[in-house]
C-alpha cells in the first residue's frame, strides 16, 4: 500500500538553527500539508500546498516557516530560526483530492526537539 | 469551521462492539463527516467519512442521524491495536483545500 514517508524520524536541534523536514508524498497525490502536534496537545494544521503555491495557512505558519516542492517528489518544510516552542511532532499529508470527501494520507511524523 | 463535541475518553472490552459519539450540532448542508484516528506515536488515519446515509467499510461503520446533528463510529469488535485516540472532523466545505481541523477526540482504551 503506497504511503507517505518522512525524514528525519527525529531530529534535536539547537535554539535559532535552520531545520528541514522532509516529506515524499504518495506519487500521484497533488495537495500536500503540514501539520503539528505539540506534546500531548491537538493536531494542528500549519499550511497547505498545491500546485507548486501554498494555498493556506494557519497562523502559526509565520514567516519563519517556509515549505517547497523542489523536485517534483519531496516536500519540505523549513524553520529557518528554530525556538523552544517549535519543538513538536511534524506531521506531513497528502491527497489526491481537495474535496471534502477526499482522504488525507499521514505520515509517521518527524518529532523535533529545540533544546 | 463547524465545531464537533466529543467525550474525552471511553472504554471497552477487547472483541466487544464500541460506539463512539460525536455531537455536531451547527453542522451545514454540504459538510461531509469524517472521522480519523491517532494510534499511540504514529500519523493521523482516515477511518470513514459520511454524508448522510449510514456508512460501512472494513474498518468501521458510521451511523449518521436523520437530522445530521450527531453521529456514531461503531467499531463492532474491539482489539487491543484500535486503542486510540478518534476524532470526528467536519469536513470544511467553504474552504479552497478541505484542510482538517482537529480537535481533542476521545481517547478509547481497550481492556483485554
């Protein structure tokens, strides 16, 4: 079954250091997000990609945040100054669909830790 | 967004049927009902997802009242690996993507 994979599984970084986190959607699926779960709280969304343009984001995804498309098969998000409070699970989805019956497709998640 | 009321855990016994409510009261015409689950440390997972008739799949079935203001997740048999935590999400139809919007979900323990 085709699935959404990411990397790293875990990275620990330090405070005002750039982060990548990478994501390869499932091959045929258009739209891509981000999401983020912090520590035993809710999952919340950050941005949503389509068509090579972000099409919307929260208003968590501030001007630190910055995501990309850059091969056609990986999707990234980057956090250029990363801070104490960006430490999270990041959570990478894909679908084939915009509609609201379609399915989003999650990732594993990669869990960031900003020391 | 269209809000949804769900309790905040619940419990049940291994091979025994489970119903998990959701309440959704402001619910529009054209929001479908969507229903997702985090197993302990992993992604997000579509489980089912609904209009207005009743729903089956292999993984659950989704019973949708009349009125749409309420629905039920029925897992009819309960093994230890469906203990998670299950969110009902309304599906935002006013929007250009149909992000999903969670919220807190119910946290199901399976006893054995």
């Amino acid at each position: 079954e085709p699935e959404v994979t990411q990397t790293p599984s875990h990275q620990v970084t330090q405070m005002g250091q750039e982060v990548i986190l990478r994501c390869v959607p499932i091959s045929n699926h258009l739209y891509f997000y981000w999401y983020r779960q912090i520590l035993g709280q809710k999952v919340e969304f950050l941005v949503s990609f389509y068509n090579n343009e972000i099409s919307e984001k929260s208003e968590i995804f501030d001007d630190q945040f910055s995501v990309e498309r850059p091969d056609g098969s990986n999707f990234t998000l980057k956090i250029r100054s990363t801070k104490l409070e960006d430490s999270a699970m990041y959570f990478c989805a894909s679908s084939d669909w915009a509609a609201n019956t379609g399915e989003l497709f999650f990732g594993e998640g990669s869990r960031l830790t900003v020391l | 967004d269209a809000k949804t009321t769900q309790p905040n855990s619940m419990e049940s016994n291994e091979e025994e049927p489970v119903h998990l409510p959701c309440n959704h009261s402001t619910i529009s015409g054209t929001d479908y009902i969507h229903w997702y689950r985090q197993l302990p440390s992993q992604g997000p997972e579509y489980v089912i997802h609904g209009l207005t008739s009743n729903v089956n799949n292999r993984m659950a079935s989704l019973a949708i009242a009349e009125d749409r203001k309420s629905s039920t997740l029925i897992l009819h048999r309960a093994t230890l690996r469906d203990a998670a935590v299950y969110y009902c999400i309304l599906r935002d139809s006013g929007g250009s993507n149909y992000k999903l919007t969670f919220g807190k979900g119910t946290l199901l323990t399976v006893n054995p």
